[in-house]
C-alpha cells in the first residue's frame, strides 16, 4: 500500500485534471492522499477534496508562509472546524526562516512562531498530530515541540541533520521523503533516507512542488509520481519494494491513525 502523506491537490494547477489525477493515482496503488489546508481560505476545500475523493484525507492549519494574512480569528475558526470535522491533523504548520529571515524581519519571525505555538496547543487539546512545515527553522521547531508537546506527527519534507532527525523521532514524529530524494546531487538527504531506520520514514509528493528528477524542476509534481519516489527508497536502501511499501504505509497509519479508516489496500503499478 502506499500513502502519499502530503499532497495539495487542492492546487490551481490541479484544476484543468484534478479528478483524472485523483483516479490514476489510485489506480497506480496510492492508496490514501493527505490533503493540508494553508490558510482559512481553502478550509473548506481541502474537506471538500476529502469527500469527493474517497481516499483523500485533509489537515487544517495555517502555514508560516500565510500567517501575515491570517488573524486571531482564523485559529478560532480552526478550532472550530477542529471540533465539527474529521481532520486527521493540524498542519500544515510550523516555521519558515528560508522566505523570511528573521534577522531581517522578526516581526515576521514572531508571527510565524505565534501562530506555530497556538496550532500546537489545539492539537494537544484535540489529541491530533501535526504535519510540520521545516525550513531553515529545524532548531527553532524542536524547541517549541518541547514546549508545547504533541502526540507526534511529520516533519514534512525532512533536510536537518541526523541529530536532528534523531530528536524528531524521539518527540514522536515521522519523517517525510518525497521528490527531493530522487536527485543525485541530493547527498544529505539520500544519506538520511539510507541510514535512518525504515519505521521512521514516510512517503510524500508534496506535490504540485518538489517534483522528482524524471518530472523535472519546472515540471508539475503529482501523487501519480509516488510509486517512483518509493522506488527511489527501495533502491537506495538495497531492499524489496514491497518492504518499502508495507513499513511506510504502516509508519503513516502509526502517526496518523485517523486514516486507517481511509485506507484499502492497493497495489502499486510501477
């Protein structure tokens, strides 16, 4: 079985194809697609997406990258759609110090981190995990998911250290791989994907961003793609696909466990 666990398929670029792209991935094997919101704005689609799509599921966060545009108002309505929906996490959310540094911008920076601290406090409340967006910011997270701690979840896209994967897995989080993986010239995180135990990884397109090698960088990425990426992990760590599948699937059924009751089993067409 295979999970895409971050996937905006509720993006532009998906308009002109989205229900071909919804179908032919589960045709090729992906069994369940996590959809996460952004920002107040598309809520409702992304639950939307989950209902069409049988085999989609969705989050409900505000990303660092939106907080300038969102209020406190929006994290009472996350609450409330929290309360009255079936999420199977908050996110996604976290810190983004690539965009915006905040030796430049720390109102920025501030923001970013109130928003993060606040989205943790409803998932402690509502007993969710969270899909962490981390860029250029791993210390900063690690440091705010001790002080606000949560049952777990992804640290989505994953490209910190060893050390700091370690400290993400014992804070209960997976990690998630996707199309950055596929490239050669990716040497920390084909390493990363090499050495850390299987029962910490899962699988992910992000799509449509971080397309894999075979895409292409200004292609559009797709969960259509999964079945490659996972290919990808086979290969570099030297065992049988279907290992792959069945420890990824299972990781993200651990972390998310709201989605068991999404997911069918399906087999990969390579």
């Amino acid at each position: 079985m295979l999970i895409d666990t971050h996937c905006h398929l509720d993006a532009a670029e998906f308009d002109a194809d989205r229900d071909n792209v919804a179908v032919q991935a589960l045709q090729r094997g992906v069994s369940c697609m996590v959809i996460p919101a952004v920002a107040r704005d598309n809520f409702d689609a992304v639950i939307t997406l989950s209902n069409q799509y049988q085999h989609c599921a969705y989050a409900l966060g505000v990303h660092p990258l939106y907080v300038d545009k969102a209020s406190a108002n929006d994290l009472e309505t996350l609450k409330t759609y929290v309360q009255n929906n079936h999420p199977v996490a908050i996110g996604e959310i976290g810190l983004d110090y690539f965009v915006t540094n905040p030796r430049t911008n720390p109102e920025n920076a501030a923001r970013q981190i109130y928003f993060f601290t606040e989205q943790l406090k409803i998932a402690k409340q509502c007993n969710l995990p969270v899909l962490l967006h981390v860029r250029h910011a791993v210390d900063d997270i690690l440091k705010t998911l001790r002080r606000y701690p949560v049952v777990g979840g992804i640290a989505h896209a994953f490209n910190g250290s060893f050390q700091q994967a370690e400290q993400f897995i014992a804070l209960g989080f997976k990690l998630g791989f996707g199309g950055a993986m596929t490239y050669d010239r990716a040497l920390k995180i084909r390493e990363l994907a090499t050495k850390l135990p299987l029962e910490s990884l899962v699988l992910e397109t992000d799509a449509p961003d971080i397309p894999p090698k075979w895409v292409g960088a200004e292609g559009r990425n797709s969960p259509l793609e999964l079945p490659g990426i996972a290919q990808v992990l086979a290969d570099l760590r030297r065992v049988n696909m279907a290992q792959v599948l069945d420890v990824t699937s299972a990781n993200a059924l651990k972390v998310l466990p709201k989605l068991a009751e999404l997911c069918t089993p399906v087999k990969a067409a390579l």
